[in-house]
C-alpha cells in the first residue's frame, strides 16, 4: 500500500507537461462525457452508479456512489480525477485533496456551465478539438429548443423527486434548467439547494400547471387534490428518463423529450 501512495505523489509532483493517459472518472456523467469526447481509451477506472456505457463494461470499478475504494484507484495510478463533488464523502474528497493528484471537479447547475465544462474536459484529456465540436452542437440543439418551445407566460411546473418526505428541485439544479428550455418554470426556483424538501401546502400554494413524477403512485396521489391547477386540467405527467439525472452531452436529448412530454402539441 505504501509503495503505491509514494508512486502516486512522484506522478503529481513530477511535472506535468506530459499528455493525460489514466484517467479515472469519479461519476456517471463525467465517464458518459469521456465516452461522448470519443476519448474512452483513457479511462482506466469509473465509479459505479448504474448501468455502464457499453465502452465502459470491462473497466475496473473503484467503488460506488458515496463508497470509494480509495486502495482500488490508487492501484491504477491515475494522471487525472474527474470528480463530481457529491459522489464522493467529504472526509474522501479531503484525502484526494491530499494526494495532489491532478483532478477536474465538474458539477453544472445549468447548460452553459454544462457545455463549458465539457469543453474543458476535453482541454484536459488533451483533445481540445473534440470538445468544441461536441459543444457547439449541444448549443444549437439548446437553441432550436428554447426556440421551439418558448412561451410568452411560463408553464408553472412542479418537478416531485421524492414523495415520502416531499422533494423537488430548486433553482440552481440543471433539471431546472431543462425546465425553461421547454417553457417552463420551476416553482421552486428560488431555493438554493439542489433538492429541497417541500410541503404539500407549500405546492398547492404556487398552483402549478403541470406536475410531473417518477412513478404512478404519486402521480396518483395528487388526485386528491382536485383545487391544483395540474390537477383540474389533467396536467400530471411521469417522467422516467433517467437522462434528466446525468448531466452529460446525452442531457440535451432527454430533455427534448421532456420538452416533448410536457407540449406534446409543439
């Protein structure tokens, strides 16, 4: 164990001209954008949440979400992170901190933060080129959607993670985003955390128009309340694209179809 920590630090502290060749991935998205930059033979290791790209099948995995094999990617000697800051515990982000080993920490809470960073992903895996390609499609898709889709007075939506305690999204979480992509508008989007937990009374409060869920179960408890605008005009939709929870270059389709989901008429 203690020769592969020296081997570790001698890689970081011995300069860093050289071009990037193990990369391990630290999240989902981050090895879905790696995929996306046609740049899979650089990773070495991924962490697991999910079902794996198919590029992705044979690599080793150092640990789950929130559990991670810290002997595992040591072993792998890694040259760059790509960390997600919540995938990984507070008390392992410090001990990556200490390894000094070069990490690229990604969390966009919007599509111009997302198509940023993918670009500067793509600037520390030493294909530049790629990136800018990729985002610049990724911007055009955004714009024929925004265009496509926009609306004079917002659809006021109420976006439900959880139900039991109640959760949704707040402002600064990209699914938001993704809402005003599609003309429409968090009810939530003053709240600064990610996923705040909410009350009933809270949602019936801003009346939203629309609803949408993950399961029939909640979908089907929100009958009860027939006062919600949603609810009076049949505005309660499931969502199931887990496209919406990995923010990647894929994002921007999933949230087509959310945009298809919620004005199937445009």
């Amino acid at each position: 164990m203690r020769a592969i920590w020296l081997t570790v630090l001698l890689l970081a502290f011995s300069g860093s001209a050289a071009a990037v060749e193990r990369v391990v991935s630290l999240a989902p998205s981050l090895s879905e954008i790696v995929v996306e930059l046609g740049s899979a033979d650089l990773l070495v290791g991924v962490l697991d949440a999910g079902e794996r790209p198919v590029e992705l099948k044979g690599l080793p995995s150092v640990g789950r979400y929130g559990q991670l094999d810290m002997e595992r990617l040591l072993s792998l000697q890694p040259d760059l992170l790509l960390l997600w800051p919540g995938s990984v515990g507070p008390a392992q982000r410090e001990q990556l901190k200490r390894l000094n080993i070069p990490t690229y920490v990604a969390e966009p809470h919007d599509f111009q933060q997302l198509t940023a960073q993918i670009e500067a992903i793509a600037a520390r895996l030493g294909r530049p080129e790629r990136g800018a390609a990729l985002a610049t499609g990724l911007r055009q898709r955004l714009a024929d959607l925004r265009q496509r889709y926009r609306r004079d007075q917002p659809l006021r939506v109420f976006y439900q993670v959880w139900d039991r305690p109640l959760y949704t999204i707040g402002g600064g979480q990209i699914i938001s985003d993704a809402l005003q992509v599609c003309g429409a508008r968090n009810v939530f989007d003053e709240q600064t955390l990610p996923a705040p937990q909410v009350s009933v009374e809270a949602v019936l409060q801003r009346n939203p128009e629309m609803i949408l869920v993950s399961d029939q179960t909640q979908l089907d408890a929100w009958k009860t309340w027939p006062q919600v605008a949603a609810v009076k005009q049949g505005q309660l939709r499931l969502v199931t694209d887990k496209g919406l929870e990995r923010p990647s270059g894929q994002m921007i389709e999933a949230t087509a179809r959310l945009c298809q989901l919620i004005a199937p008429d445009r």
